[in-house]
C-alpha cells in the first residue's frame, strides 16, 4: 500500500518537475510547481515528518507561490522564443551534463556501502516529526541558526522594499501635484526620509531641489 | 520503500531543475527550477532523517525552506526592478561582462 | 715610482671625465688649459718615473705594478697591470709630450669650434688609451688599450659629424681597426694556448720553453694575427685604406692620432713581441715585406695626391712603413728611434699645414695655393724643417734614424738586399713628393688668399663650405667654427711648433751612429735577450750615410726643377705616364678591391640573410610564433568569458559533476 501511494506521489512530483521546465508560459510553470510542492508534501508525509509536511504547503504552497503569482502577472513575461540564442547545440549539451550529474549521483546512492540506505530506516517510534520535536531543537540545539534565519528574513523583507520602491520615476512632467497634510510636516531641504528616498512631490513656489527644471526660479537676468 | 528510492526521486529532481536552469531564458523561471533543486535537497534530508531517526535533517529542512523564502523574495524584487527600468526580462540580453 | 706611473694613466682619464662632466660650464678656452695641464702633468710624472727608473740596476729595469688581480676569478692570469720598463718609458715620454704640444696648439686653432669642449675631453680620452696600451703589462689590458684606442679614434675623426664624409670616413676607420682587433686577440689565444699566461714577462722569458726552439706553428699563425692587428692600426699594406680618409678629421686629431701617437701603436706591438717575432722568423719575414712594399706604394700615391694633407698622410704611411720593415728584421732601437724623431717632424708638419689651412679658410687642395713664403715665414720655417727632418737631410733628425734602419736591414744580407733598395728608392721618392708639396704650397706666383694675407687680412670664406665637396655648411655643432687661425697670430701655436722644430732638428744627436748611442743603452734592458746580433760593418755604414743624404738632396733638386724652375715640366711628364698616373691617383685601386672582395660580398650576406633567416625564422617562428601561442592561448580563455549566465551555470554543473565523479572513483 505505502509503495503504491510512493510511486503515485513520486510520479506526480517528477511530472511537476518537468512541466516547470518545459512549459513556456511562465505561469503555467508556477502552477507546475505548486502540483510539484504539494507531491513533495505528500512525500514527506511517506517519511513520517508530518512538521515539515505542512510547513510546506502553508509556507512553501502557500506564501512563497503566491507572491511569485503576484509577480509573473505583473511582469507579464511573455512566451519564450522557440530559438535559443545560442543555439541547439547548447540545450543538448545541457541536458547532457544533467544527465550526467544524475546518473553521478545515482551510482552513488545504489553503490554505496551504506547498509541502512536499503533498510526503511530506524524502526518508528510515536512523536516522531511532530511539531513538539521540532520546536524542541530549534530552541535548544538550534537556537543559533534559528536565530540567524529570523534576521535574515528581516533583511530580506527590507531588501525587497527596497528594490521595488518608486523613484519618482514614473511622475510625467505635467502631471500636477497632489498635496497631502503630510507634505507641510515635510519641509524640503530638511532631511526627512521622504525625501531621502524621493518620494516627495512638488510643494507650491516649486522649489524642491530635486527637480532638474525648475518652473519659475527667482533668477537676476541681465 | 527503502530510503534509496527517495534519494532516486531527490537526484532526479535535482538533476531536472538544474537542467531547467540551465535552459530556460526567463529569469522567473530560472528561480523556480532552483525552488525546485532546493525541494530536492529537502527531500533527501528529511529521508536521511529517518534513516538516523534524529530530527536533525528535519530542522535543516525548515531552515533551508526559511532561505529559499527568502532568496525568492530579493530575486522577484530585482525582476520587478529591472521591469521598471526596461531593462529585457532575458538573461540572454544581460551579458555586459562578456569578453 | 708606482704613484708618478700610475699617475701618468690616471691623470689624462680624470681630465678627460672632468672636462666631459663639465662641458656645459666651462667657458671660453678653459677646457683647453685644463687638458693641456693634465696632460703636461702626465709628462712631469713619465720624466719622474724615468729618473727613479733609471736609479735602479741594469736587472731590474723591467717593473710590473699590478693594480687588480682577477685570476681568482677568471682562472687565468688576469690581472689589471702595467709595466714600467725602458721602451714603455720611450713611448710613454713620446705620447705624453708630443700631446702635451698637440693639446697648446689646438687650444687656439678649435677656439671658434663650438664643440671646443667635447673635443679636448676625446683628446684626453684618447691619451689615456693609448698610454693603457703602451704600459700594459699583459694580453689582456694591451686589448683593451687597443680597443678604446679605435674608439677615441672613431670619435675625433668624425667630430664634425654633421659632415657625411667625416662620418663614413670614421666608420671605415673603425670597422678596418676592428678587424686588426679579432685579430689582435685570435694572436693572444694562440700564443696563450702555449705559454699559459697572458703577462707579458713570464710569456717572454718561457717563450723558447713553450714554443720549442724553432718555434711551431701555433707561434708562427699568433705572430701572423698580431701582425694583421698590428697592420690595421698602423695602415700598412693591405689594412691602409682608411689612413687618407681620416684627413676628415680636424688638423690637431690627424697631428696627433694619424701621426705620432696611434699609428705607431703597430709598430711598439712588434718591438715589445720581439722575442716571439724571433721564434717564428716567417711572420718577422711577412712584417718586413709588408713594410717594404707600403712604404714604396705610399710613396707613389704621394706624389700625385692634390690635398695637403693627405699628402703628409701618405708620408706617414710610408714611413711607417719604415719603421715596421726595421722593428720586424731585427732593428729595434733604430725602428723605435725613427718613431720618435717621426712623430716630431711629422707632427710639425701636420701644424704646419693646418696653419696653411687657416690661411686659407678651410680649403686644403694643393692647386689652389701658392707663394705663402712672404705672407707666413714662421710656418714656412716650420715647414722647411719638417721637410728637411723627412726628406732625412743631416743633421737633421730623420736623416740618422732613417739610416740606421737600412743600415741593419743591409747587414742581414740575403734577400734583405731588396729590401734595402727598397728603402732607398722610398727614401727619394720621399724627398720629391714632400718638397714638391712645400714647393706648391709656398713658392710660386701668390694665391689670392696669401696676397691678402701679405696685405694683413686673414682671408675669410663668406660662405662656409665642405672643402671636399662643396656643400654649403653653417658653423654650428658638429661643423667646423666659422674663425681660422695661422700660427702667426697665435702664440700658442707658435710656441707648440716652435717646441717641435727644435726638436726635429737636434733629435737626431741622440744616437748618432759611432759617436752617441744614449737611445741604444737607454732601451738595452728590454732587448737584451734578443737573439739579432749587429756587426756593424764600417763600410756599409759610410756608404749608408751617404746614398742617404745624396738621395735627399738629389730628391729636392728634382722637385725644385720640376715645380719652380720649369713649371710646365709636371704636366708633360704626366702626359708621358698616363697610365701610371691613373693607377697612382686612384690610390692602386686599393678601395675597390676592397670593396669587391669584401664589402660587396659582405652586404650581399646581408641581404641574404634578412631576407631568409631573418625573416622566415626570428621573425616568422621565434617573435611570431610565441605571440601568436599567447594570442592563441589567451584568445581560448577569453572565450570561456561569454558574459551569458546560462553557460556559467553550466560550466558550474559540469565542475559539479566532475567532483562527485572523482569522489566516487577514488573511493
């Protein structure tokens, strides 16, 4: 019964992964990779470690697909062009040395003298993979890199807004300026984060420094 | 069912999205084969956790899907930015360091 | 002793590296008052050395002083030494006086040269090779005293070098003094391969050892190298051909070099190796020929020549040629004696005519001038001396020196006999050609120049030319100055000559033969152990003395007739010789045999080889061949550069699955 349910699961996840790569449509290949996700859950479910089984597909499945659903939609990315820029050659040699980093790897796995890679594993004890074990490494033994990936996240998290701020850039000349409250609590020339990161607009008289033609600047003509 | 069958299954997804990184142009689709080589690598340590039966390989994996998270954040914000700044989503396109 | 000897080499390099660290400041004649200082200094000092030599005993007048010793090094008897001994001393007193005088003169005739400066730091520089050379104490630094000695040679003939003909006349100078150098150092290995040491004294002393008492072959092929070296320095037969063109030079350098000092460099070479040159009497035998046959060539070339002073270089060819057919059959002291009545008289002459120069305002052919004797008494009292020293009149100086020569060839008897008529058909010819140019010079109707100097204007040229050609020059760097000087107006001059007149006249006294012999107990140490023994036969000396003196007068009666008395009578003799003439003003043809044999194939070798070898193989294989492997090679790096991200990643996988490959092998 386990086998059967392993293969299923093991095909799903193998197809998953293959449709990733060969769908053109770009979100076609996200939706690969969720089905792919959620196999894997399954799988891991197989090797008793229901924790991180769900951690998966509420994570994984759950917040990392969605935002890269956000993203393709926004960055469209059309169908890929059938020719490769560099040509034919490339793709099958590519997908040979793929092949060959996985036959590699497999005469590794299959020869090796490691006997209790052909057993099932140690015999099943209860609570094994339950969140209580878990949490109970990531906060004793793993303190440290717990630690460590929770800043991470925080840069991450900052490094994101930061890339995909608005510069101003997209502010048409003509565009008129739409005044808030906040604009009057944000003096220009004062060093406010607003204008650190340029997202002030115009105040009347128009004289905010970061405007490359100034409209009408009180200037001694001769 | 033994553990070799899942290090088959983990190899072979490897190799699959590194064959996808390789190939594909879109860089969207790049970071999604290697979501996919990082799914890989969990598997097999979650199956080399229950061959020992310790719930080391498990942490790990949880850790490394906190990293994947992450590097998928940062990676879609520089596609956002380079959309923004016209640059050509095509990694093909991207090659001022040649020569 | 050792300081004053070691002084006299030192003082004329300091002043030559003094004056050429200090050319741009010193101003006026300083420079010239400098050198003829040091070098008047270096003459102090050889007087000095030859007192202290002299307090010594007959034994021990051979003095080797060693400044540096390399053997350590080298593994031969290297060493930086000189040698102090009566004919070093002979030569040394020769060079460093004479000089001392050439250096006055030249203080007032280089004054509106504007290379003043540079030339007297040469003319130091060119002293100070020529005493390395001659109290070297072994192979070794006579070589390099040999070599710098062509060098300083190459500077001063093509000083103004602006000048195309001063130039190719240098180099020609240089390239046929090179070739006497190969062979002047193939002679010392062939000598070295036997004797083991380069120094001259132990080489000498084991010379019969070494050799054998006959000599061998190695002897007889090094004493015939060391001639060829000996022959280019000294333009004999047939290294002689850039003797005339190194006329080029300014009048002090052909004075000093092409006269006195560098010519006779051979000469010494041959009387310091007499105990090898007797071992191997083939190569003495070959030195004579040579000299004999020079001497007679040079003497017909001289009386068709139209240029002052190539005709006074012909003249020291010639009685080079002298002094190299005495040194080589045996006559050592009488050889070296005519070397220093030589280089007196012919020194004088060379003055003399640069002072006629002057007059002239740089040109120097024979048929333009005429009747100087009223305008310049001095240098025509100048040249009447040096005239009468040559033609070898007595009681001049050139009339006891040339006789004793002919008079020891004479006693070998044997084919020497040719030799010696040799000598005295030279010794005629000698006395028409160079009264014939004393009587061009300064007899006959006034040139244009002399009326005006008679009328007290020194002639000047409104515009400055090559006298060889007639190029148009200006008188910047590099040409001569725009300002001529005759030794009437300039004291310095005056006195140079007049120093060398009296010599010239009262040289000879030093060994008159049968009643003074000071020269001939003043060199006995050196040639003591020389095998050449000299009955003087009476007879043969009278008769010497007098043929001598016969043929001189009898040589300027024909000269006077021919070119005062009945003027015409030159162009008819011509007219009956034609085709003597021809060979004698082509120089007999000397420079294009030269120039078929050698220099032609020479460049045809060269073009050869720059168009095969050098092309094909340096260029072709060795530069582009290595350039075109590290284009190659850099060019298949750069090619993993491509820029694309796809193909790093997939190098990346490759590298990956190499590694886990060679993990899995190896375990």
């Amino acid at each position: 019964m386990a086998e059967v349910l392993f293969f299923l699961t093991a095909i799903g996840a193998v197809t998953g992964a293959v449709g990733v790569v060969a769908l053109r449509n770009p979100f076609y290949s996200v939706l690969a990779l969720v089905s792919h996700l959620i196999s894997l859950a399954l799988l891991f479910l197989l090797l008793r470690a229901e924790f991180v089984a769900a951690a998966q597909v509420i994570v994984y499945a759950g917040a990392v697909m969605v935002l890269y659903v956000f993203v393709v939609s926004y960055v469209g990315g059309s169908d890929e062009p059938m020719a490769s820029s560099l040509g034919k050659p490339f793709k099958i040699a590519s997908l040979g040395f793929g092949a060959a980093l996985f036959i590699v790897l497999t005469a590794a796995v299959l020869g090796t003298g490691l006997q209790a890679l052909g057993t099932q594993g140690v015999p099943y004890e209860a609570g094994f993979g339950s969140p209580k074990e878990i949490g109970e490494l990531l906060l004793t033994d793993f303190l440290l890199p717990f630690e460590i990936a929770s800043f991470l996240l925080l840069i991450a998290a900052v490094g994101a807004v930061t890339l995909a701020r608005r510069r101003g850039g997209l502010e048409t000349p003509g565009e008129l300026a739409r005044y808030t409250a906040v604009d009057f609590l944000r003096p220009a020339g004062t060093g406010t984060m607003a204008e650190g990161v340029g997202g002030r607009r115009r105040l009347p008289a128009g004289i905010d420094e970061r405007d490359p033609e100034p409209a009408s600047e009180p200037e001694v003509k001769q | 069912m033994n553990i070799e069958w899942f290090l088959t299954v983990s190899a072979l997804i490897f190799c699959i999205g590194a064959a996808g990184v390789i190939t594909r142009r879109n860089p969207l689709v790049i970071l999604l084969c290697l979501e996919l080589m990082l799914n890989a690598a969990n598997l097999a340590l979650i199956a080399f956790s229950r061959m020992h039966g310790n719930h080391d390989g498990q942490v790990f994996a949880v850790i490394v899907m906190v990293v994947a998270a992450c590097e998928v954040t940062v990676g879609l914000g520089v596609i956002v930015a380079m959309y923004r700044r016209r640059v050509p989503i095509d990694v093909d396109e991207l090659r001022e360091l040649q020569g | 002793m050792q300081t004053t000897a070691w002084l006299v080499l030192g003082l004329p390099l300091a002043g030559s590296i003094l004056i050429g660290l200090l050319h741009k400041q010193l101003k006026g004649k300083a420079a010239g008052y400098l050198g003829t200082a040091v070098l008047a200094g270096a003459f102090l000092c050889t007087i000095l050395t030859l007192i202290s030599l002299q307090d010594r005993t007959e034994e021990e007048r051979q003095v080797v002083f060693v400044a540096w010793d390399y053997a350590k090094t080298v593994g031969v008897d290297a060493q930086l030494s000189i040698l102090i001994d009566p004919l070093s001393l002979l030569m040394m007193g020769v060079v460093t006086g004479v000089s001392t005088l050439i250096h006055l003169y030249s203080i007032a005739y280089m004054v509106s040269d504007k290379g003043y400066n540079r030339f007297f730091a040469y003319l130091n520089f060119f002293v100070f090779s020529m005493l390395l050379l001659v109290m070297a104490a072994n192979f070794l630094v006579l070589v390099i005293g040999w070599a710098f000695v062509g060098a300083a040679s190459y500077l001063l003939i093509s000083f103004w070098y602006r000048r195309k003909s001063a130039t190719d006349a240098g180099i020609k100078a240089f390239v046929i003094n090179v070739v006497g150098d190969i062979g002047l150092v193939l002679g010392t290995y062939f000598i070295f391969k036997h004797s083991g040491s380069l120094d001259f004294l132990t080489t000498f002393e084991g010379a019969e050892k070494s050799f054998g008492e006959h000599g061998n072959n190695d002897l007889t092929a090094g004493c015939l190298l060391l001639l060829v070296g000996a022959f280019a320095k000294s333009a004999q037969i047939p290294l002689h051909t850039w003797l005339p063109d190194a006329m080029e030079g300014p009048t002090p350098v052909s004075s000093l070099i092409h006269a006195a000092t560098m010519v006779t460099a051979g000469v010494y070479l041959i009387a310091r190796m007499h105990p090898l040159f007797e071992l191997a009497p083939t190569a003495a035998d070959v030195g004579a020929v040579i000299g004999a046959v020079t001497l007679l060539v040079a003497g017909t070339i001289g009386l068709v020549v139209t240029d002052l002073k190539r005709v006074i270089a012909y003249s020291t060819m010639s009685q080079i040629g002298y002094m190299v057919m005495g040194v080589s059959s045996g006559a050592y002291v009488a050889g070296l004696f005519h070397l220093m009545t030589h280089a007196f008289f012919k020194a004088l002459l060379f003055m003399a005519a640069g002072s006629v120069i002057g007059a002239m305002a740089g040109q120097q052919n024979l048929d333009k001038m005429g009747g100087f004797r009223k305008a310049m008494p001095f240098t025509f009292g100048c040249f009447v001396i040096g005239g009468l020293a040559l033609a070898g009149i007595p009681p001049f100086s050139g009339f006891f020196s040339k006789d004793e020569i002919l008079l020891v060839i004479g006693e070998e008897g044997g084919w020497h006999w040719g030799l010696y008529v040799a000598g005295y058909v030279g010794a005629f010819l000698t006395a028409v050609y160079t009264w014939r140019m004393i009587f061009r010079a300064f007899f006959g109707e006034a040139c244009p120049e002399a009326k005006e100097l008679e009328g007290g204007h020194l002639h000047h040229a409104e515009v400055h030319t090559n006298p060889a050609n007639g190029e148009v020059e200006d008188t910047d760097v590099g040409f001569p100055g725009s300002e001529h000087h005759i030794a009437e107006r300039a004291p310095e001059m005056k006195v140079a000559m007049g120093v060398l007149a009296v010599l010239a006249t009262i040289g000879g006294f030093l060994q008159i033969p049968k009643v003074t012999h000071i020269l001939e107990d003043f060199l006995e140490p050196t040639f003591a152990d020389s095998h050449v023994h000299h009955a003087t036969s009476d007879g043969l000396l009278v008769l010497g003395l007098v043929l001598g003196a016969v043929l001189g007068l009898a040589g300027i009666a024909v000269a006077y007739r021919v070119w005062v008395q009945q003027p015409g009578t030159s162009a008819k003799v011509l007219e009956r010789f034609k085709p003597l003439h021809t060979l004698f003003v082509n120089k007999w043809y000397f420079d294009e045999l030269i120039g078929l044999v050698v220099v032609r194939p020479g460049a045809w070798i060269g073009r050869v080889a720059r168009s095969s070898f050098e092309r094909i193989f340096v260029n072709g294989t060795l530069v582009g061949g290595s350039t075109g492997v590290i284009k190659a090679s850099s060019s298949a790096v750069r090619a993993v550069q491509t820029g694309l991200l796809r193909s790093y990643a997939a190098l990346l996988l490759l590298g990956l699955t190499v590694v886990g490959l060679y993990f899995l092998l190896s375990a």
